[in-house]
C-alpha cells in the first residue's frame, strides 16, 4: 500500500532520522521524499509503500508516536485517499 507522510514543526537535529528510523521498523520503503524549512519551521513530505502484511492503522499510530515524541505533528494517509482529497 502507497502513503503519504507529512511532517510540520519547529525544526531541530534528528526529524528525518526520526522518521525514517520509524518507517524501517516497520518495513515500510521510503521511496520519495522532500523537505524545506522557512524561517525555522520544518515541513517534510515522504512517500512510502508500506509491505503487503502491515497494519496501516499501527504504522500511523507509530509515527504519530514518534510525531509526540518529537513536538511535530506527523499524519499518514493513504495514497489513493490524499490523491482524491488534492484533485483539481
């Protein structure tokens, strides 16, 4: 299954590590990704396919977890579901 992560908050040393550390115990593939921040605020999107067998609810519930412990709001949607929500 595709998702999409997105990441905001307050920049600091390890968010990406965080996460990605996140994902692989998870076994999800991180197969995209970008970042920016802007006066000191991160912004970090992924796209990830997560492994035939996983739960989707338990991975979002991880890295909302890791979001928690970091002080950044993380969400996970399903690819299909963010694409509909973007459509022009």
């Amino acid at each position: 299954m595709d998702v999409v992560v997105t990441v905001m908050g307050q920049d600091r040393v390890g968010i990406v590590a965080a996460v990605a550390q996140t994902l692989a115990d998870h076994n999800v593939n991180i197969v995209d990704m970008t970042q920016t921040i802007l006066h000191g605020s991160f912004t970090m999107m992924m796209g990830a396919t997560l492994p035939a067998d996983a739960d989707f609810a338990t991975v979002k519930q991880a890295v909302q977890a890791t979001g928690e412990q970091l002080g950044m709001t993380i969400q996970m949607q399903r690819h299909e579901i963010f694409d509909a929500m973007h459509e022009l």
